[in-house]
C-alpha cells in the first residue's frame, strides 16, 4: 500500500472517530440525555444509525457525499496532497476531544487543506485569519457568524417562551398521557436536526478520502460500516465526556426542553447552508457551501438559551451562569488557536 493511500484511510478513520466523538453530541446530546433512562442505547443508536445511512447512501448515489461543503477543495484533493502529517490534526482532536473539551473539527481539519493558499510567513498568515475572503478566514467568519446568530436567536426565544415552556416544564413535570405526543416531536426534530448536521459535517471526514470522488461501492461500504460502528461506540458510552456540557444545561433531561433545543438548532443549520432562502434576492452575509463549524452554532444556542431561561427563571444572571457561558466559549475559542497553531507547525512541515 502507497504511503499516501494509507494516510487517507487512517485520516479517514482517525478523523471519524475524532469527528463522531466530538460532533455527534452536539447534535444528539439532548436525545441522549432526555431518553438514557428510559430507552435501551441500542434502541436511540437504531433511530440515529438509519438516519445516518440513508444520508451517505444519497450522498453517494448523487457523487455529492459532502453535500457541496468540499466543492471548493476538490481539485486540490489528489491522492499525492496526503503526506504523514495531514495525521496530526485527527490524532490531536482524538485527545481534546477525550478530555471533554468540545472544539470545532471544521477548523481542526478542514484548515489543513488549504496548506497552498496559507501564507508561508506568520505575519500574513495571521492577516489571511481575518481575511473572508480566504478558505481559512472565510469558514471562520461564518463559524463566528452562526455562534453569534445561535447565541441572539436562542436568547430572543427563550425570553419569549420561557414562561410558557422552559419555566413551566421545570415547575411540572412531564405527564404520562403527554409523553408520547412529546416523544413523538422529540424524534421528528432530532431527525430533522440529525440530518442537517450530516449534510454539514460528512465533509469534514470525507475530505480524508477525496471527498468521496471515484469511491468504489466496497470502499462506500467499508467506510460506512466504520461511521455506524463509531456511532454504535458513542451511544453505548451515552455520549462521552462532551455530553457534560449538555448535562450542565438548565432542564436539557426533560424531553420537551430537548425538543425545543433541537427544532432551534436544526432551523439554523437549515439556514446556514444556503446563500439565501426561498428565491428572495436578500443574499446571507455567508457562503452557503462553505463549510463551517457546528460547535460554534451549537455553543452558542446553548448560551443564548441558558441566559433567556435564567433571565425569566431567576429574574437576573447569577455569576455561575456567565461563568459557565464564559466557559464554554473559552473552550471552543481555544480549539481555534490550537487549529491556527496546527496550521503553521504543518506548513513549516510542508515546505
């Protein structure tokens, strides 16, 4: 086996199990955690693995298992762009993410695939940072985006509705005849969201195998038979470390909350993959197929949310609670210069 094809498939797993462990609960936390005491993880792993394979298996028949997130990347992703150290960044997320921490696999991966347009000295590299109109600097500038959207949508929201919902669900809990109808929204919106997460993400693991160009059906096969595993992995230690920043949030056990939390989240990456919506000539302020990170949108609806509820629940934010936000933030933000850092230990690798 050539050198550059084993990097990409040890890329591919490592980045897998990397993406999948960190990503997934972002999306799935609040399943996980609304439904661990009630449901066997085998049965929530069914739900989220059919969903999953229905995703890949269109992506592929359409040649598009990126869902256009790489489409820019393409013509750089020959078999020679693969040296040993497009390993490193994987092999770093795989440790983050062991310690809990939730960081952005967009920017920890996706950025290693712009070695040729990054700047070869630090002081432009740092300026193309702040550049949009870069791959770098773009993906990053709607990453910052989506946190701020998320974070100003979740808090108009919530105080909205908290009186009605959050607050309500918290002082009532669930009864046994509203379960099912409850239940029932749960799924549909995890369902929702789950999918618009894949068509997000997949990229930021297929970028390790061309983007999915001139797979073979037997490679598609192997390649998905490794996702569902890792799904199976994640769901049989109910979520990991990661899961704990969905733990700490205000009521996410309750399955209405969750649902909520979802069908918000899911809207927004429904809105962030596209230039604008419904024909309108109003152009987004970001590119619609280029990739971004989730982490940021999902920290930042988890914010939003947690200041709305505490501002209408205890009429005022308590030091604990910003402390947290604070926290959260401070973790993402610290996955972003590790990225940066990456970027310019391998580009000093590269030449």
């Amino acid at each position: 086996m050539e050198m550059s094809t084993f990097v990409m498939w040890v890329g591919f797993m490592l980045a897998s199990f990397s993406v999948v462990g960190n990503d997934v609960i972002q999306t799935l936390g609040t399943f996980l955690t609304s439904n661990e005491k009630k449901l066997k993880w085998y049965v929530l792993y069914a739900f989220a693995a059919t969903i999953m394979v229905a995703a890949l298996v269109n992506g592929y028949m359409q040649s598009d298992i990126h869902y256009g997130r790489l489409d820019k990347y393409l013509p750089e992703l020959t078999v020679d762009l693969y040296k040993w150290y497009y390993l490193i960044p994987p092999f770093v997320l795989l440790f983050i993410t062991r310690i809990g921490i939730p960081v952005s696999t967009t920017f920890m991966i996706l950025t290693l695939f712009s070695l040729n347009k990054v700047p070869n000295d630090i002081g432009s590299l740092i300026a193309s940072i702040f550049d949009s109109s870069t791959k770098m600097g773009g993906m990053i500038n709607k990453s910052l985006l989506g946190y701020l959207v998320a974070f100003a949508s979740a808090i108009a929201i919530y105080l909205a509705i908290s009186k009605l919902t959050e607050k309500k669900f918290k002082e009532n809990p669930i009864k046994a005849e509203n379960y099912k109808f409850w239940a029932v929204a749960q799924w549909l919106t995890t369902g929702f969201l789950w999918f618009q997460w894949l068509t997000q993400d997949l990229a930021n693991i297929y970028v390790y195998l061309q983007g999915g160009q001139n797979m073979s059906p037997l490679q598609f096969l192997f390649s998905l038979i490794i996702l569902l595993g890792l799904l199976a992995l994640i769901f049989y230690r109910r979520g990991g470390n990661v899961q704990e920043v969905v733990r700490r949030k205000y009521n996410t056990a309750d399955i209405r909350s969750a649902t909520f939390i979802d069908l918000i989240y899911a809207i927004i990456l429904y809105v962030f993959k596209y230039d604008s919506l419904f024909g309108m000539e109003y152009q987004f302020p970001w590119t619609g197929n280029l990739p971004m990170s989730t982490t940021w949108v999902f920290i930042g609806l988890l914010a939003g949310r947690e200041i709305g509820i505490r501002l209408i629940a205890d009429k005022g934010l308590k030091k604990e609670t910003l402390r947290e936000v604070l926290s959260d933030l401070g973790k993402v933000s610290l996955g972003l210069i590790v990225s940066v850092v990456l970027v310019i230990i391998i580009k000093l690798l590269s030449t």
